[in-house]
C-alpha cells in the first residue's frame, strides 16, 4: 500500500510527537531517579526530594503525557480531517 503525502505528513508528527513524550517519560523515569541520592538532603514536607519524585512527581508528569498526546492527537486528526465526526470535544 503506497501512502500520499498527507499520510506521511500525518505518521510524521505523530511519530515525532510520539517520540518527544518517550523522550520526556525517559528523562522522568531514569534521569531523575538517577540523581535522586544527590537531592536527599532536599526535603519536601518533611520527605527527601528522590523520594517525593519518585512516589509523588513520576506519576503525575506520567498522567500529563497521557493527557498531553490525546489532545495533541485529537487536534492532529482534526487538521487531517480524520476525527470522530459524532464527537465535540
């Protein structure tokens, strides 16, 4: 199947916006954790900054990349016109 170049424009953004919030999700998973001994002497309500990142700030920039690519996709299919056409948001 060959595809036109709206469908490649289409799968190139989507691959690079893919790609940058893999880039982002690996940054909070490794790099951070990485250093976190480094920043135990920083406390965040009474608990060492590692620690609060990784219990507390991880998940949160996690359900913010989920967030992030549904609106960005949503906003992508409706510039290449293929969005639910029943749906509003």
């Amino acid at each position: 199947m060959q595809l036109d170049e709206r469908q490649r424009g289409y799968w190139r953004r989507n691959l690079w916006l893919t790609a940058w919030l893999l880039g982002v999700w690996f940054f909070v998973s490794f790099v951070i954790s990485y250093f976190a001994r480094e920043v135990e002497h920083i406390l965040v309500l009474g608990i060492p900054l590692g620690f609060y990142m990784g219990a507390q700030g991880a998940p949160l920039i996690y359900l913010l990349i989920v967030w992030w690519y549904a609106r960005q996709m949503n906003e992508l299919d409706r510039d290449y016109g293929v969005h639910d056409a029943d749906r509003d948001d």
